[in-house]
C-alpha cells in the first residue's frame, strides 16, 4: 500500500513537471508577409537534399539541410545552400535522441520549399520567423503551388514570386529594405 501511494506521488510529480516544461514554451507572434519579406535577406524555392545534426556553440542540437535552390526569387543566394534549424535526432549506441523545439520546421530530402531566410551567426542562413519563412511547396493540377501568409490561398509559384518581388521592391523604397540587392 505505501509503495502504490509513492508510486502515485511520484507519477503526479513528474507529470506536473512535464506541464510546467510545457507551459514555459515560447509564444511566436504571426508575421505579416510585409514583415516576412522585409527581414529576409535571400528567398528562394530550393529542394531539401541531406540533412545532419550537429552540436551548437551553445551546446544544444541543431539540423543543418542543405538545399538546392532552383529559384532564387530575391537576394544573392548560392547554388547550394545550407539552413540551420534548432533541435535535432541523433543515435547514441542503442538509442534514438531528439532534442525538438517546438514549431521548428523538419525537412524531408526530396521536399521542395520556398524558404525566407536571413543570415545566421554561423555558415548556414535561419528561417525568418522560425517556421513562419517556410512553405512547403506542393504540386497541383495546375502545377507548383505555395501558401504564403495574407494570401488568396494555395497561389501557384509564379504568383507568389510576383507577389514577393513587389513587396521586395516596397521594402526597399521605405527603408526597411533587406540587406541585400535582389537577385534579378
């Protein structure tokens, strides 16, 4: 009887420490697509291709995908790209460990993405907004398409390129211009 009774306190007391772990989470705020675009200094539409999970200068796991870019819409972005994303999955011996921040977005190789990104402290560029700078692209009967925020809805790529590219241009002419030129 006494070892269910601390077995009990036991179990509520780890479950109140996961919720108070749970209520400590961060709150993002929902960016515009004005804001998306004006704290951008590369967008482009790149396909995921590998993917590894390294230790950060401040000791936590970060992935760092490497992308394709088969469209760079505004900026100056390489033929290859890398893009460092918080938390991880990684084997040590016989187990699988991940270290997961919420709302990070996961890559799958092969997956296409238009991707707003913005120089990171190291090599490879961040997500602006954490997940809010990547949309996965996806195919229609009509061809590629993408979401993007303030929008009609699913716009077909070149749309949203249009789209991107005026605002690009509106950015500049106020002055919160991204830090690079555009990449026409």
């Amino acid at each position: 009887m006494l070892v269910k009774k601390h077995r009990a306190g036991l179990l509520a007391a780890g479950a109140l420490a996961v919720l108070a772990t749970s209520a400590s989470a961060t709150t993002l705020l929902q960016m515009s697509f004005e804001d998306l675009v004006a704290n951008s200094d590369v967008i482009i539409v790149g396909e995921a291709v590998s993917s590894r999970v390294e230790r950060s200068a401040s000791g936590g796991l970060v992935t760092i995908t490497t992308f394709n870019v088969e469209d760079s819409i505004a900026g100056e972005a390489p033929a290859t790209l890398e893009v460092e994303v918080s938390g991880g999955t990684f084997r040590s011996g016989k187990f699988l460990l991940r270290e997961a921040t919420p709302d990070a977005p996961v890559f799958a190789d092969g997956s296409e993405h238009m991707l707003f990104l913005k120089d990171g402290p190291s090599d490879a560029f961040d997500i602006v907004g954490v997940n809010q700078g990547a949309a996965p692209v996806f195919k229609t009967k009509d061809g590629s398409a993408v979401m993007l925020p303030g929008g009609p809805g699913p716009q077909a790529v070149g749309a949203a390129k249009a789209r991107i590219l005026k605002e690009w241009d509106a950015a500049l002419s106020r002055g919160a211009k991204p830090r690079r030129e555009t990449g026409e």
